[in-house]
C-alpha cells in the first residue's frame, strides 16, 4: 500500500526559501520509494488547498515547512495554514512535524486532543543562521546545514519506518554533535552557533503517541 507524505513548502523570503530547498532534498530522495508525496509549493501552500488535500487523501505524515506561531503555522505570504481551535482537527490520526516557530507550545497540543497521533515541533523559535554568500544556494551554505540536517534527519527516519521517538531523538543527537564538533575544533568563527543548535535541540518535543510509525 502506498503511503502518502503531504509537505508544505511556501516560499517568499530568506527563511522560506532555505526551507523550500531544504524539504525538497528529502523530495528528491525518496522520489523512488513506495510513497506518494502530496507537495504544496510556493502559492499551492495556502489552507484552501491544505484543507482539500488533508480531506480527500488523507496522508498519513504530514510535514509542515513555514513560519508560525504557538497556535498557527503559515504558509505562502504568510497566510494562515492551520491553526489551532480552527482546523486542526484535519490532522486526525496523523504524524505531524513542524518546522516552524513555537507551534508545539498550543497546536500540537490541541492536535493530540482532536486525534492526531503524534506532533512534532518546538515550543519555541526555530532558530537557523546562515551564510549570506549563499542565499541562492541554500543547500550550499554549510552553515545552514548544522541547524537544517538534523530536521532533514528527523523527517527520513519516520520516512524509513521508526518511531518518532526515535526519530526525535536521532535530530536531538545531531544538534548536539554539531555542536560540540565546533567547541571541539575551537572554531571562534563558528562559537556563536553553539547556542542556537543547544537551543533547537531543547525545544524539540513530541506530543502524543511517540512510538507512531509511518
């Protein structure tokens, strides 16, 4: 049976666009698994369509990509995508993962209480930096990819079948080894972003039921 995998990827400034080629690296490698990848992109991420794609396909992960709130996650132009008390109740007896700022605080919360199996975010800001000689090559910008990979991380162990636990705990592990890799090479260019990774890595939280599988 195939399984179906609904992204959301709005893309209109620096943070949405590093978001956009990040998720699509994931799109790009599991274009040969036995999954349906459902990809509203760019002006497709708005809730018309989210709301009529979540009804007639069901899929049964769904990650979201884009800015938001601890009520709401946003999409194209930063319109409103789901919001907690609104539609979450769309998320039903699904996997969730949002990347987006401080959504797990309320909506993840409130998505368990209307079914959804497991919502995976962070209570605060997700917080990425980045290299300016790279804001046309998001997936060139090293820097970026200390805070973006282990997200990537996450989303391909639930792709590959593990619990989100595991998963959680697998991009949890990969903030940290980056960064004491960069405490460890005493890298002073690259000490400020010790913080930021601890950061992310704390705020990371699963609600729900953590042993769901995809």
């Amino acid at each position: 049976m195939t399984k179906l995998l609904l992204i959301t990827r709005p893309y209109y400034d620096i943070t949405t666009s590093y978001l956009y080629h990040w998720a699509g690296e994931i799109i790009d490698s599991i274009k040969k698994k036995d999954i349906q990848i459902l990809d509203l992109k760019k002006g497709r991420a708005n809730k018309k369509e989210f709301n009529s794609i979540t009804k007639k396909k069901q899929p049964s992960f769904v990650f979201l990509n884009g800015h938001g709130s601890y009520d709401r996650v946003t999409g194209q132009d930063g319109q409103v995508i789901i919001k907690s008390g609104e539609n979450d109740e769309l998320l039903h007896d699904k996997i969730v993962y949002a990347l987006s700022c401080k959504s797990a605080k309320k909506l993840g919360k409130t998505s368990i209480k209307e079914g959804a199996q497991s919502y995976i975010g962070y209570t605060d800001d997700f917080v990425f930096c980045l290299d300016q000689d790279f804001v046309q090559r998001p997936l060139k910008d090293e820097t970026a990819k200390l805070f973006l990979k282990p997200s990537n991380q996450l989303v391909n162990s639930i792709i590959k079948g593990h619990p989100v636990r595991k998963a959680c705990e697998r991009a949890k592990d990969l903030f940290k080894k980056n960064a004491q890799k960069i405490f460890v090479e005493k890298s002073s260019g690259e000490s400020y972003l010790i913080p930021y990774l601890l950061w992310d890595m704390e705020h990371l939280v699963c609600e729900g039921d953590d042993d769901a599988v995809f």
